[in-house]
C-alpha cells in the first residue's frame, strides 16, 4: 500500500522530472557541491600551509590560468554529476513506486474477479 508521502512523491516527479533533468539546471543547481571541494584547494593554496605547494605558485613554470581552469572544470564536473547521481536516484524510487502501484492494482483488480 502507497502512503501519502509516496503518492505525493509521484506526483512532484512527474511535474519535475523532466526539469530537473536539464543539463544547466543541473549545473547551476550544483555550482555549491562543486564549491566545495575548490574552496579548500583554493584555502590551502592561499594559506601556505602545504609548503611544497607554495613552492610550486612561485615558480616561473606555474600558470594560475591553468590552475582557474582545473578548479573551473572541478566546480562544473562535481556540480553536474552529484545533480545528475541524484536525479537518478529519485528516479529509480519513482519507477520502484510506480511498478508497485501497479501491482497492487492488478491485485485488487484479481481479488474483485474472485
């Protein structure tokens, strides 16, 4: 038996799924997962906690524009990727709530027959 809280679920999943399956609201809607993983580089960087690190920013070879892009592609890579593993799950639970209304259906449906 469905509770209300699953048929309310089912419902909203049915308006949103396809919404929230957008790649960009997906980005956007992530951009803070993303952020945080890149504030603590960008921390630890700063602090000159990890020497060898503050080593490596005061050399002529290190380039902040490639270190922007990592952190850039590390912001948009976890931000689509934690919205898209989510967007999988409650998809999955809708499906699973889904096939077990219909079975109960068909089985009240055989019970009124019998």
């Amino acid at each position: 038996m469905l509770t209300n809280r699953d048929r309310d679920f089912i419902r909203y999943w049915e308006q949103n799924r396809d919404r929230q399956k957008k790649i960009s609201r997906q980005f956007l809607v992530g951009i803070p997962v993303g952020l945080l993983f890149v504030i603590p580089i960008v921390i630890n960087l700063a602090s000159g906690w990890y020497k060898r690190a503050a080593m490596e920013t005061n050399t002529p070879d290190f380039s902040p524009g490639t270190l922007l892009v990592a952190l850039l592609l590390i912001v948009g890579f976890t931000a689509v990727f934690s919205k898209k593993h989510q967007w999988d799950i409650r998809e999955q639970h809708y499906r699973e709530l889904i096939a077990r209304q219909q079975h109960e259906e068909s089985v009240d449906g055989e019970e009124i027959k019998n």
